[in-house]
C-alpha cells in the first residue's frame, strides 16, 4: 500500500460535525464513530513505519 493511498484514505474519513466519519457515511451508508477503523489502521501503519525508520530497521 502506497503512501498516497494513506493520504486519500486520510482525506476522506474525516470527522463530521456530529462526530460520525463522513467518508464511512459517503462511502458505505454507516454511521461510524470517528476515528473509524480505516483511519486506526493507518495511523497505526504509519506509526510502525516511523518507528522501523527511527530504529534503523527500515528502508
């Protein structure tokens, strides 16, 4: 998975004036809670990536 599809994900599940995720609710019809789990997962990936770049294990 690429950086940019990070982004794009990033940029789409934002949260609502109601607190709900607008990209769930435009992309599947759920009312979601943000941060929904599409956002958890690449925060989390992002996480790991800088933590492998910051103890030397990565590329």
């Amino acid at each position: 998975m690429s950086s940019d599809h990070e982004q794009a994900i990033l940029a789409a599940h934002v949260p609502g004036l109601d607190g709900m995720c607008v990209g769930c609710r435009a992309s599947w019809s759920r009312l979601t809670p943000y941060p929904c789990w599409q956002v958890e997962w690449v925060t989390s990936r992002q996480a790991r990536a800088i933590t492998t770049r910051f103890l030397g294990g990565g590329a």
